[in-house]
C-alpha cells in the first residue's frame, strides 16, 4: 500500500497556478511508485536498530545511505534529526500509551528516508519504508519539519498491519483520517495539550511564509486549513451530506476523511482530558480490534467505535451523528430472482449480531473477491443472485457463482 500526505489534486493545482516546474517530479514519482506493487520491507539484521534514517541526496533511489540510528548523536542536519526525533516520538507513542511494538506489533525496525529527488514536495509511506521530500522552496518547507506529516506516515503502517483498510473510497478515507488520528494525538502528546486547548491542524508549518494556510487540514473545521490564490480554498467536507463523489485520489480519500476527522475531533473534546489516552484509546482499540473490515464505510467503523468506547459510548455516537454517520455495523445482503417459478427471495445479516451465522459468513467474505466473478447473461430458468457486501456489490447468474458465493447465499437466504 502506498499512502502520501498530499493529495495529488493539490500538486495539479499548483502545477497550473505555479509552473509545472516545480511539481513535475513530485506529480511522475507519485504516479509511478503508485503504479508498484507492494515490495517486501528491506532487509534488516537480527540485532538491527529499532530505526534508521537514510540520506536519499536529492536522488531517488531507496533507501539511501544511513545517517542516523536510534542511540546515535544527532547530525546537525536539520531534516535527518526531525526525521529521528519524530520516528522515536511516534514509536513511543504507539509502545507507551497502546502497548504496540512498531508499526507490525512484532518490532519491525523502521526505514525512513529523507533529502528525496530535488524540489521533491510531499511525503509516503510505500509500505516498506517512510520518504520525506525536502519540499519546492516556493509552497512547502520540508515536510520532516512538522512532526504530525511523520506520524500520518507511520500511522498508515500501522493500519496496513492491523484493519487493513482499502485505500479508495470510504474504507480509504477512513484509512487517512486515522493516520490524521493519530497524528493529532502524537502533536497534542508532544505539547503536553488536553483536547480543548488544541489547535486540531495537520501540518503545522509545512508552507512557507507568505503562503496563507494554517495547515494542510482541520479536524475541528474541514475546509477552513487554507484558503490561497495558489492552493486554492480547502475542500475537505465536515458532514456526510456533503460527502464528494468522485474518482480521483482513489475516490477522494484525501477529501472525505474531513468527515471522520471531524467525528473523532468532536469525540475527543466530548470526553476531554488527554486526546491520545481518551478518544485516541478507542480509535486504536476499534482498529486493532478485529471489527473493522478492509472495506468498512463510516458507518460501521463508527460502530466499531461505539463498541470500543466503554463509558463514552454514547460520546462517541454522538460525534458521529454530528457529522451524519449512523454507527451500523457491517451487513450482508443478497437478492435472489429469476428461476423456474420466477419468484423473490432476499436475505440480509448483520455481521455485528450474535446469529450463529455470523462466524461462517465473515470467514467466507474473507475469500470472496467480487472483482473477479465472471459475468455473463443469466441462462433460462436459472437464478440471478445481486449480492451487497462489506466488499461490494455484484449481479451475479447461477452459472458464474463461486463455491464461495453459493454457500454465502445459502447462509444469507436461510435455505
């Protein structure tokens, strides 16, 4: 999975109101490590340091030459040591405060990458590894340089490694609002904030001077972060109404995670206190927690939450009705038409239940990929079967389903 902290409509924006200049390698080398397959983590000794930042040197080849490890001095290179106090600050937030050990929960050591290409403006995690651009000189400072952009990245390891949850359309961008989740509590933890007197902005100090943004997102306000001749005016929505349909940026996940970052901000303030022991506790809990599907929408993740959040549940609920999620769990539903006798039948089953079925039907929506059942034209007197799951949607005739869906149906049916 490759995650990167600016969305690719706002460096097209730039490269049309500022020149394309400066974006062009930014714009080529996010197309083309999107375009990768995931890669398996760089090797790593038996006894190798809990993390490492290399120096990239303005090329583009990973992971570069090391130039810090955890116990080592600091460099006096200003990049490289952001790099190492961030990544020992954010490691520590996840093994003090949720007792979790890196981002795989097994002590993986961590990559990072600094000084990426020339002019290189924004940051990723390319699942093997985080790499930090040294920003254009123009837009954007270089993007070590506020703590929060390194722990989005980091975050994004950890719910690779944990829900999973699929980089497009709702599930990707809850995806990002967690990495922002996350972020926050490692910002807020660092200034020792409480939730009511935090700022709620990502990206604090990323653009230069003269360039009128206080951050690249606000939790507490999504679509007020900035408003420039250059940028443009923050688009993020804070309320399901308002929800933007779309197919760039693998389906706006940059966009609507405005919408749960607003939840969680209302959470927070709800139940006070400090944001990463409180509203954080749960989100961390609700993600690890074996709830959350790798293609949830807002509302089930919110129903995960709810279930997370003990005593403040009914905060929580609240924060999600103030941006217009019902927390619902997951729910699979099928249609079954057509046949000899031409009649209807339909099923539905909430995966949250206690029905005995719940158990065989998550098992087999773990092996169902509905991109890859075969189509066609149903056959005479045979079924259609329109199944909606957590995964999905799909029209399906008799003849083209897979062992896996026949049983699914089955179960879903009742029969």
């Amino acid at each position: 999975m490759r995650c990167s902290f600016l969305p690719p409509y706002l460096l097209r924006r730039l490269a049309d109101t500022v020149g394309p200049a400066p974006y062009r390698l930014t714009l080529v080398e996010d197309g083309r490590i999107r375009s990768l397959r995931a890669a398996a983590p760089f090797p790593a000794d038996a006894g190798a340091a809990p993390w490492t930042v290399h120096d990239a040197g303005g090329a583009t080849a990973l992971p570069g030459d090391p130039v810090r490890a955890a116990g080592q001095a600091a460099t006096g290179d200003a990049a490289v040591d952001e790099a190492a106090d961030g990544v020992a600050a954010a490691l520590g937030l996840f093994a003090e405060v949720y007792g979790r050990s890196s981002y795989d929960g097994e002590g993986a050591p961590v990559s990072l990458t600094v000084h990426y290409g020339e002019g290189y403006a924004n940051a990723f995690w390319d699942g093997r590894q985080l790499v930090f651009g040294d920003g254009d000189g123009r837009v954007f400072d270089r993007f070590t340089k506020p703590v929060d952009v390194l722990g989005h990245e980091l975050a994004h390891a950890v719910t690779e490694h944990t829900a999973g949850l699929v980089y497009e359309g709702q599930s990707g961008a809850l995806n990002e609002s967690v990495s922002d989740v996350f972020a926050a509590c490692l910002r807020q933890r660092l200034l020792d904030q409480t939730a009511d007197r935090a700022d709620w902005l990502i990206g604090v100090g990323l653009f230069l001077p003269g360039v009128a943004a206080r951050g690249l997102r606000d939790m507490a306000a999504p679509g007020t972060a900035y408003d420039d001749p250059l940028l443009g005016q923050d688009p993020q929505p804070g309320h399901l109404d308002d929800y933007v349909e779309t197919t760039d940026d693998n389906g706006g996940v940059h966009v609507n995670s405005g919408i749960p970052n607003r939840a969680f901000q209302l959470a927070a303030t709800a139940i006070g206190g400090r944001t990463w022991e409180g509203a954080g506790r749960i989100w961390y809990d609700a993600l690890t927690g074996g709830r959350v599907d790798p293609r949830a929408d807002f509302a089930s993740f919110a129903a995960a939450t709810v279930a997370a959040a003990g005593e403040h549940a009914d905060a929580v609920r609240a924060a999600w009705a103030g941006v217009g999620v019902t927390a619902s769990g997951p729910v699979a539903a099928v249609r079954r038409t057509g046949g000899f006798t031409g009649r209807t039948a339909a099923g539905r089953l909430d995966l949250d239940s206690s029905d005995a079925r719940c158990a065989e039907v998550r098992d087999l929506l773990g092996r169902v990929d509905l991109g890859a059942v075969p189509g066609g034209a149903p056959r005479p007197d045979m079924f259609v079967y329109e199944f909606d799951l957590p995964g999905g949607t799909a029209r399906v005739p008799e003849q083209g389903l897979t062992p896996e869906l026949r049983r699914l149906a089955q179960l879903l049916l009742d029969v």
